[in-house]
C-alpha cells in the first residue's frame, strides 16, 4: 500500500523485512511444535525494489537445528500485477529460538519427518 513505501516510492524496506520475520517465524514455530522468538538477522540482501501492487509470495526454508536455537532461509519474490514472471527481490538467514512457557529457550523437539 502507498503508506508503506519510502521516499522513492518503493515499498518500504523494513516493511518486507518484516514480513519476510513473520514467514520464518512460521517455519520456526513448527519446527520447534511451540513458542520461538527472533535472535538475530544476518545476511538481509535486497536485490530488487518491490513496487507498489507488486504481488510479494515469502519462502521459507529451515537451514539447521542446534539444541535450542535454528536459522531459517527466507526468499521473498514478487510478480507485477499483470505479469506472469517473477522475479527474487530480497533474501536473508533468521535465526530463532524455541521457549518455554516462562520465556527461556527450551530444546527443540527431535524432527518426526
């Protein structure tokens, strides 16, 4: 939407950067089968502008598992409104941690896949 674009006139790079968090927040809270919290972000690379009316679709991939913690792979493409290409415009490595109920990491469930 034009309110969350920055002065260019493109979407507004921290709103992605906050919907690219919600997707691997996803991920992360499967894979943990509970609570997890954002720790860190490391590798953010823009590669193109996202434009207004631009359809964004956000692919999230677990990377690796430690005890508590994991780092989670998201790539957000987009497709213009009467396109059919798309086109990989950001990419980063979140990394999260599982918590227990009192908010301290707890380990994380062996995977049942």
């Amino acid at each position: 939407m034009p309110a969350d674009t920055n002065p260019a006139g493109d979407i507004f790079g921290g709103w992605l950067m906050g919907q690219m968090d919600l997707a691997a927040g996803n991920a992360a809270a499967r894979r943990a089968r509970g609570r997890t919290a954002t720790v860190a972000v490391e590798a953010m690379t823009f590669h193109a502008p996202v434009r207004v009316g631009d359809e964004v679709s956000l692919y999230a991939k677990v990377l690796s598992t430690g005890r508590t913690s994991m780092r989670i792979a998201v790539d957000a493409w987009t497709r213009a409104r009467h396109a059919e290409t798309t086109c990989r415009v950001t990419q980063a490595v979140f990394t999260f941690v599982a918590l227990d109920d009192a908010g301290r990491p707890r380990p994380i469930p062996e995977d049942i896949a």
